[in-house]
C-alpha cells in the first residue's frame, strides 16, 4: 500500500475507534446474532473474558492512544508554525539533548508498563477457569470442526458450513454449520482446543474467544455465555483453500434446555459416529470368529 494510502487510514481507523468508545458506531447485535450494517467496534460482550477485553479497550487503550494522537498532532502543528523559514530563518544547528532523550524513552517505558499490568490480568483470567462445571473439545480439521462433549458420555459430531446452494431461508452465508454446537448459559465451560492436520484458530469474537488449534497439542480456555442465542466464529488462521470455510456456530440455550438437546445428540451422533474403542471392540470380537470367544478379548 502507498503511503499516502496509509496515511489517511491511519486516521479514519482513529476516528471510527472513536466513534465506537463514544457507543456511536454501536455494538448492535441483530436479533438473530449476525452482524449488522455499519457495525465498528465490537459486537456485544457475551462471556465475562468479552467484557473484560471491552474494558481493557475503552478505559485503557483508547485513552491512552487519544493522548498520544492528540499530543503529537498539537506538537507537529505548533513546529510547523513556530519553526517555519519565515518565522525562524537561522535555525539552531542543535543535534542533542540528554533530559529530553532520557525523557521519550522513559515514558513510552513507563506508560507500556501501565498497559502492561492490566493486560497480564486479562491474559491470566482467559487463560482457565477454577471451577468448570463442564468440557467441550474443539478439534480444527480441513476443513471443517469436530466437537466433543466428554463429560456427556463423549459424543462427538462435526459441523460443516452450510454451502451455498443448501442455505435455508435465515441462514447466513460462510457462517451457519450443518450441525451447531449447543452449550448452555451461566455455566463454566471449559474449552479444549486442538487440531488434527495443520494449525487452525478457533475464533468467536462475542465470547472474547481466538485460541490456535495446535496438531499434537491441547490449548485451553473458558467461556461463561451471559445469554441465549447464537453466536458465529471462524477459523482465524490461514489453513488452506478451506480455510473461510469452516465457521463456528454456537447455539446458547437454557440448561434445562440443554439437558434435552444432550439427550437427543447422544442418541443421534452415537448412530452416526460410533465411539472408536467400540468400533476396537468389535473388530476384535470379529477377529475372534463368529463363535464370539470372550477370551480372546480379555487381554486386550
Ligand atoms: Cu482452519
């Protein structure tokens, strides 16, 4: 991008940060939980972590980005005037001063330092909560997600984003899954999140939610929804053509609601996908011939 480009980015991106700190840009949410137009900022927080990020954004990054904006701009504007070549036509041939070098490196040290406290409490409250009351395991693959649900008799599904041709009336195009994944509100949920192939990144930005996929490892985060309804994430690293398809979709539902919706997935993803150590079982119970010895499975 040229410079100039930048240049005026720069301060359009300013003035829009603006407009969503005064709540002008609105955090709006449509009714159905996708995104709405001329939408800046944030969407609504729905985790405590969403809320604690809006916070740490508003009431520490913004003013302290407004500050500097404001300051320098102030100071480019009086140089220009008091230093022009009409108004200073022998200029000073000064090239050091030690108290002002100490002092721009000291401050931009010291306000890092600031930022740097709350930041670090932030990091450490996403990182893992206490108490969960349950476990969902996110597994990234190309390119679609698998979900398990461990504490729930470990059933596991997958979900693939609708495609084009297929969607129904409401359904949002890259966004909505064949399958979502339902978790209920006001709960501790952990999450377990990993990868099959390459690195994926699960991403829901209401929840205040962006965690690698890693192959061969399990990252950990939590979410508390604060209230029903749907939620939309995408993958957020680059994992092959696939990548812009495979969204995350969350359906947040009551607990009593939720306990139903278990019921039902635990009989229907049983049938789809058996679990694999059945699946051992009974391969090796074939192996064993049709008379079914039990022994030959004892030392399994
Ligand atoms: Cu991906």
């Amino acid at each position: 991008m040229a410079f100039i480009d930048k240049l005026l980015l720069a301060p359009l991106g300013f003035v829009a940060g603006v407009l969503a700190w005064a709540g002008l840009g609105g955090r709006a949410l449509a009714a159905d939980g996708g995104p709405v137009d001329w939408q800046i900022g944030f969407r609504p927080a729905a985790s405590p972590t969403a809320e604690e990020i809006h916070w740490f954004n508003d009431f520490i990054l913004l003013p302290v980005i407004t500050v500097i904006v404001v300051f320098v701009m102030a100071l480019l504007v009086y140089v220009m005037w008091r230093f022009s070549e009409k108004r200073n036509p022998t200029p000073s041939k000064t090239t050091h001063n030690t108290a002002i070098e100490v002092l721009w490196t000291a401050v931009p040290l010291m306000m890092l330092f600031i930022i740097a406290i709350p930041s670090f409490k932030l990091l450490y409250f996403a990182d893992r909560v206490e108490e969960a009351d349950m476990t969902l395991k996110a597994t990234g693959l190309q390119w679609y997600w698998s979900y398990q649900y461990p504490d729930h008799g470990g059933f596991e599904f997958d979900a693939y984003m609708v495609p084009d041709e297929d969607l129904q009336e409401g359904q949002k195009r890259l966004l909505d899954t064949d399958n979502a994944v339902v978790l209920p509100v006001d709960t501790n949920i952990r999450l377990l999140i990993t990868a099959s192939d390459v690195l994926h990144s699960f991403a829901l930005p209401a929840m205040g939610i962006k965690l690698d996929a890693v192959p061969g490892q399990v990252n950990e985060t939590w979410v508390r929804i604060n209230e029903e309804g749907t939620y939309y994430g995408q993958c957020s690293e680059l994992c092959g053509t696939g990548h812009s398809y495979m969204p995350i979709m969350v359906k947040a539902v009551s607990k009593a609601a939720f306990e139903d919706w278990v019921a039902e997935a635990q009989e229907e993803f049983a049938a789809v996908k058996p679990d694999r150590n059945d699946l051992r079982v009974a391969e090796a119970a074939n192996a064993a011939g049709p008379a079914g010895d039990q022994t030959a499975l004892a030392g399994d």
